[in-house]
C-alpha cells in the first residue's frame, strides 16, 4: 500500500479570493513504512503573500522570486503522488487549493479526489479524541512526537511530522533501526537514510520457555484471576 503525506503552504486562507500554493511537502509511506523518498517544492504565485499568512509560514514574497509557478511543477508533483492514498491535516483546505492550481491551468487534468483516495488525519483524530485539542501541535505532544523544529509551519517539515503522528495514531511504528545495510533513498546528500535489514543474515534463533517459567506464568496468571474476581483475560483466552 503506497501513501503520500503531504501538506501545503499558501498565500491565504480562500483560493476563491485568489489565493495560490506557495509551497508544497511529501513524504512516501509503503505498507505503513517511511521510504525515505519525498517531493518539496516552493512555488511562485504570481501574487503578494497576506501578512498573516507570512507571519504563519515565513515565507516572502522575495523569497519565491526566482521560483516556477505552479504549471511548471504540475506534472512532476502529480507523478509523484500518482494514485496513492494521500495522508493530510485537515484535508479540504489543501485539497481545495490543489484542485483550484488544476483548474487554473485549463488542462482537463482529473481532480485529487478523483486521482486519490484521501485520508484526513483532523478528522480521525477528533474520532479518536473528542473534545480535545486535534492541531498537529496538540497531536506532537499527545503521541511525543519532536516538532522543537516546528518555530514556523514549513509544507515539507509538517508533512514529516504529520507521517510520524498519523502512524502513531493508527498504531503503527515510524521507525525501526535495527542496523543492517544503509541505502541513501532522499534526493539530496545528506538526508536522512533508511536503514534496512541485511537479506543475509542469520534467522534469529527463537527460545521456547522452560518448564519452571511456564509455572511460573500459570502462577502469575492465577493470581491475577483471583484479584479480579475470575476476569483474568488470558485465561479465557
């Protein structure tokens, strides 16, 4: 199963007052595990930044000069993302500014929705976690995720963010180093690499209890059903 984390940077809140992507962050997810691979690209807009935004974001306008505007990147952005399911934070939002660059460029080119499945991680986490604080922010520090980084929202560092958060939320692992064999799979030297297990190597060796243990267990297991009024789960099991 192939996922893309992704999240957006703008120049506004209303892509219907004319707002435009300014920045756009992915990450590759593959069965629930990070690749290494992601797509980051910062774009020109062809119009002033709101200040509130920039005060969100920091990006300024000076800063995206010399960058493509959306056309440019388009297909390179849609290769990436192809049909996979894609992980986002309140996904109308970036949702409807994508899809707004699409129909802008007057291509007949299909919509997200219909080139995607889409998994919005806002509203799982108000699912799983009614009443409470569901920002990203809020969800760092409920599942202990690190965003000391995160002074100033970035597309590429909140995706990142968003991948470790979204599986710990459904309750899967984002990393498991076990040493092994390194292969460098970001696009820039550098990067973080992923760190995968040696083909090679020996089958671990599995240790059966002995028979004092076993006792010991059944013991332990007795206890505990007596303490709980005959509701020990693993007996009943």
């Amino acid at each position: 199963m192939r996922q893309v984390v992704l999240d957006t940077e703008t120049t506004g809140l209303e892509p219907e007052q004319g707002h435009k992507i300014i920045e756009i962050g992915c990450v590759e997810l593959v069965n629930r595990k990070l690749t290494g691979r992601h797509y980051h690209q910062y774009i020109k807009p062809m119009r002033d930044i709101d200040e509130g935004a920039m005060e969100v974001h920091g990006i300024t306008n000076e800063m995206l000069e010399d960058k493509p505007v959306f056309a440019q990147v388009a297909d390179e952005f849609l290769t990436f993302i192809g049909d996979a399911e894609l992980v986002i934070h309140n996904a109308p939002f970036d949702v409807g500014f994508l899809d707004n660059e699409l129909k802008l460029l007057n291509r007949g080119l299909a919509l997200i929705a219909d080139r995607c499945g889409i998994l919005d991680t806002l509203v799982y986490a108000r699912r799983k976690h009614p009443g409470q604080k569901n920002n990203l922010d809020a969800l760092c520090k409920r599942y202990m995720v690190d965003n000391s980084q995160r002074d100033l929202h970035g597309a590429l560092l909140d995706a990142e963010i968003l991948a470790d958060v979204y599986l710990l939320m459904t309750g899967g692992q984002t990393n498991l180093a076990l040493g092994g064999n390194q292969s460098g799979s970001g696009d820039q030297e550098g990067e973080d690499q992923i760190v995968r297990l040696d083909v090679s190597r020996p089958a671990l060796k599995v240790l059966a209890p002995s028979e004092e243990e076993l006792s010991a267990h059944r013991e332990k297991l007795s206890t505990i059903d007596k303490a709980s009024g005959g509701n020990c789960v693993w007996l009943k099991s």
